[in-house]
C-alpha cells in the first residue's frame, strides 16, 4: 500500500510536525514519565487509517513502539489543538495549487450511523424508528476529491449540513472556501427559484 511507504509517511509528518504545540509541562514536581514522541504516534494513526484495522492491530503492525492508548490519547489532544484541521487544510490548498479542484460540478452525499449511546450532537434518525446516530456529510468536486464535510444528528436536514460544510480557510489566489461559498450561494439561488424548501430548516 503506498500510503505506508515511508518515504510517505515521511512527506506527511514533515507537514504535520510544524503544526504541533510545544508541550506544555503543568506537573508540579516534573516527573512524569519519559513522553513517547509525536512521530511513532504518528506512524500508528496512518497505518490506523490506510487499513481500518483495530487501534490495537495498528500498534502491533508498528513494532509495539507505542500503545494503543497513548496513540488515542495523543490524537486527542492534536484534535483540541487545531492540528488535524489544518492538515487538512493544507492538503486542499497544495492539491489546488498543484493539481486544482474542478468545482465545475460536484457531488453531494451523506450517510447516517447509529450510536445507541447518545452524547452530544446526536440525534433521532427518522429512518430507523427514532434511535439515536449521526448523519455524515460530504461534498466532492468532479473528480471526487472531497473538499468539505460535516456531521450532525442523524435529524439533521441534508440542506443544513451543506451550508456548514467545513473547508480550508487560506487563499490559494481564489481560495477553495471562496469559491465553495461561491458554489452554495449559487445551489440555494436555484433552489429558492425553483420552491424548494427552505436550506436552513432543520428536519424535525
């Protein structure tokens, strides 16, 4: 699978590394234990992602250099952190400056999940007699390279979520969330034109 390659692996985390706050130690006597570094964290969450493996087959397909918890625990905190986010962001921008997104036409999809738990921003999926999911959404450009996504309750109208797609926010001479604020201002013109409903009700 090319994407293990470590010359990949490497390409990647040379983006991702700069994006990584400096720890910041809060331990009174400063003894915790040795922190595993960032890179073999790192290593784990691709293998975890390239395969759909468990979190523990993706330790065990990286030597043990790092639990699986420690891996879920470091991923965590690079979520609160913004990091991920903005490796997103600048994959957008270097495949648009390099390749370029065709936004001539796009696709719009989605998928719901259940989650019998509940939390927070679940909802009841009016197609599975009211349990509780998450709906998933995502749009792509002509050539399916996705370029916006957000999720919801499963309630959620697909209307509402494709305003709120989220897409990176630096200008690439005319940036992707420009232009794809461009795209849906266009999309809800049509809509309203031709008497569909309005894109901000939600499904109750």
């Amino acid at each position: 699978m090319r994407t293990l390659d470590p010359e990949v692996i490497e390409v990647i985390w040379t983006a991702i590394e700069p994006l990584i706050p400096a720890r910041v130690d809060t331990h009174p006597l400063r003894c915790h234990r040795r922190r595993l570094p960032d890179r073999d964290c790192f290593e784990v969450m691709v293998v975890r992602l390239a395969t759909g493996c468990s979190w523990q087959d993706a330790e065990r397909l990286c030597g043990g250099k790092v639990s699986d918890t420690t891996v879920r625990s470091r991923r965590d905190e690079w979520i609160a952190a913004g990091v991920l986010d903005e490796l997103v962001e600048e994959a957008l921008d270097s495949y648009d400056k390099i390749i370029g997104l065709d936004l001539s036409d796009v696709a719009l999809d989605g998928s719901l999940h259940k989650s019998p738990a509940g939390g927070e921003g679940t909802g009841k999926n009016p197609t599975d007699r009211a349990k509780l999911g998450w709906k998933w959404s995502i749009v792509t450009d002509k050539n399916g390279i996705p370029f916006g996504f957000a999720a919801d309750g499963a309630n959620r109208n697909d209307s509402v979520l494709s305003r709120r797609r989220s897409t990176t926010r630096r200008a690439t001479g005319c940036s992707v969330r420009s232009r794809r604020s461009g795209w849906i201002a266009a999309t809800t013109r049509q809509r309203r034109a031709s008497g569909s409903p309005s894109a901000s009700s939600p499904m109750q």
